[in-house]
C-alpha cells in the first residue's frame, strides 16, 4: 500500500473500540493519516461487519468505518494475548477503547497500568453515560442516547407531542467527531511538551454538546428577563411543488422579502403577521397555507431558477440513491469508487477536508477479520515460530482464507 502522507502520518492508534461511535472517531484519524490498529476478539470480531447490506462477510457500515485500519485479532482473556497487546501500545502514541467503566481495569489493559508503562501514552476511553452515576454500567446505542439526551423529545411532533428519532445515528457521529478532535488536542499538547494523558469522554456529554446550542436555547438563559422563546415551528419548511418538493429558509426578514418577490406575493411581505421573524414564526401554518397554492403551481426546476435569481436559500429533496449522480456533487469530486478485496465495488465519501500539502488518501478498504494479524505481530518484535505459536493456540488468529 502507498505510504501516508496525510498530516498524521507517522502516528500510531491501536484502536479497541467497537460498533460506532469510537470507529467513526479512528476511522476520521486513518483517513488523515494515521496507522490505526483495529483489535478485534476471535470469532466474529466487531459486531458491525454482519449489521445491515453487506457483501463477502463486511457490512456497509463497517466498510464505511473502518477504511484505512489494519486488523489484528488477539484473545485477550489469555495472559499471552494480554502481553502482545502490551507490545501492541508499547509503540503506539494513542490508544482508545470504548468498553463500559471498569472493563479495561478487569481484562489488566487499564490506563493506570498503561500510563505507567508508557508516560508519553495519549489513553482515551469512551464511554455511553460517563464513569459515574446510576446510569454508569448501562449499555447504549443511539436510539438509547437519542432518547436520554433529549434529541428525541426535541424532535416531538409539533401537534402530538410525540417524541421521533433522527433517521440518523447522530448521537454516535456526533460522538465520533468529538472523539477525533479531542485525541488531535492531546497529541498537539504532548507535542508541546505537556505529556501523555488519560482522556475521557461519555456519548451524553457529547450528544448534550451537540444539542445544546440551538436545540436547547430556550433553556440556557437563566432567571428572569429572557424574550420569548425559540418556536420550532420557525424550522425551515419542506413543501410541495408541481412534481416533487422543495426546502425553502428564510432565516432573516430581507430573505422572505425575496421570497415574497420571486414568487409574485410581495402582499405577504406587507403583512404584519409575517413581516418579521417572530410574527412570522407564530402564525407558520397560515404562512404556509397561503404559500403552499403558489409552489404547487411551479415544478420544482421553475423554482428553483426563480429562487437561485433571487438569492433565497433552497434546495430540492434530493434521494440519497441518486445523490451521487448530483452535478454538485460530482462538480466538487465528493465521492469515489473502489474495489475492495472481499466486498467488491463499493462507494464512498472522500476523506474529508483538502489538505494542500498533506493530501489525505484512501490507502487500503476496511480490513478484513485478523488480516494484519501476522503482519502486526513480526512488527511488535514477535519471532516467526513464536507467532506461529500465539496462532496455534488460538491467541492470535490471522484471517481465514478459502
């Protein structure tokens, strides 16, 4: 494979997490160069690679989150596969694991015990609920996390009342993106000069900050003298059109005054119920209704020219099967196709971000279970008849080939 020449090459992560949330977090770090290490338990690994589509034994999902990881599958219930882990984190600059508070202390591969062996160690632990409270050991998906942190309820339905879920894990990439920014933060401090740290974040901490500024801002004022509350119903709106539909926002007054003009109802930028933002977000539904006849006269491409012209902010609904084949998308070179070994053709996103003189790369597919395990292991330092006899005795287990 290619060397790395992303902005953390050299960088080295061997990564325990599962599922997710704590993939997402490495899988963002793989792709900006560094040498993420994917340590997976014999038999069926990461429970993600069977979840959802898959393809020759890899998942959808797990390919999306696990690109540009190698994979290691060591027993960790057995003293041996415990000290080749030892070896595993010896040479690594950051470790992260995502098992429930005090799991890690129990299997003897807590950060006490890894700090201790390696000062310079960035350990990072990711947690569901955080290592206190009575919600501590509880185990989590996002669904759970959506319901607790309040992303459920703060998508109620706007006549029933009734909670609805983001058709979305955005608990767990929420989480994952946070994750990733957190372990750049530590490595640059060490960097510094400032050492190795313990890093602990829980998916509550992290979805409730991922909330909080615009879902929770009717509760973050305290005490008297706050103006009227945030209405959801001032959301942007979905609506009709002749042959499809469109999302139209309005945020400020001049953008629903070009509204107004570029569809031919100037009246409705006069009326005092709808001239300004919070009128307007009060009586929503009469707004809608009043517009609703008007872009339903239009096929969607009308409007979208004559909002284009007017600089107002829309777009259509686009269906994600077809998203790919988007002139803008295209137009900016988002996604790519490539042919994994086991999965075959597959679509993906882009490393993110266009580094100028850091380019980042897709330099291998999502590993297949145990692939790297002997190559990882001879870099440890293992002796070939030694890693034979890890392999024999089912300490490590390479990839099961037909």
């Amino acid at each position: 494979m290619p060397p790395s020449q992303g902005p953390l090459a050299g960088l080295r992560i061997v990564d325990l997490t599962t599922m997710a949330s704590g993939p997402l977090a490495t899988s963002i770090l793989a792709d900006q160069g560094a040498d993420v290490i994917k340590v997976e338990a014999p038999g069926t690994g990461d429970g993600l690679r069977r979840i959802g589509p898959s393809r020759g034994g890899l998942s959808a999902l797990f390919l999306s989150l696990n690109r540009n990881k190698r994979s290691i599958v060591i027993d960790l219930r057995e003293r041996r596969g415990v000290a080749l882990l030892d070896r595993l984190v010896a040479g690594a600059d950051v470790f992260v694991q995502n098992f429930r508070p005090g799991a890690v202390d129990r299997m003897g591969i807590g950060a006490a015990r890894y700090r201790a062996m390696h000062p310079e160690l960035i350990y990072v632990s990711v947690s569901g609920f955080g290592e206190r409270g009575p919600m501590a050991s509880r185990p989590v998906y996002d669904s759970v996390m959506q319901a607790y942190s309040g992303v459920a309820m703060h998508q109620a339905d706007l006549e029933t009342g009734e909670p609805s879920f983001i058709r979305s894990t955005v608990c767990d990439k929420g989480t994952a993106i946070q994750v990733a920014q957190l372990i750049t933060s530590a490595l640059l401090a060490r960097a510094l000069g400032r050492g190795g740290q313990h890093v602990r974040v829980s998916m509550l901490h992290a979805s409730l900050a991922f909330l909080w500024p615009d879902g929770m801002q009717n509760h973050a004022l305290l005490g008297e003298g706050v103006s009227a509350p945030y209405l959801k119903s001032a959301l942007p709106m979905v609506r009709a059109t002749r042959d499809g539909f469109i999302s139209i926002s309005f945020i400020q007054d001049r953008e629903f005054e070009s509204l107004c003009r570029a569809l031919g109802r100037e009246e409705l930028a006069r009326d005092p119920r709808f001239a300004t933002a919070d009128p307007r977000a009060r009586h929503a539904r009469e707004l809608q209704g009043l517009l609703d006849p008007t872009l339903r006269a239009h096929t969607t491409a009308e409007l979208a020219r004559r909002l284009r012209e007017a600089d107002v902010p829309f777009a259509p609904i686009n269906d994600p099967a077809t998203i790919h084949d988007d002139e803008q998308v295209r137009a900016n070179d988002l996604l790519f196709e490539m042919d994994h070994p086991l999965a075959g053709a597959l679509r993906q996103p882009r490393p993110l971000g266009d580094f100028e003189g850091t380019p980042l790369s897709v330099r291998r597919g999502a590993p297949g279970h145990g692939e790297h395990s002997r190559e990882i292991a001879a870099e440890a330092g293992l002796a070939p008849a030694d890693i034979d006899m890890l392999v024999e005795a089912g300490v490590l287990v390479p990839l099961a080939r037909d």
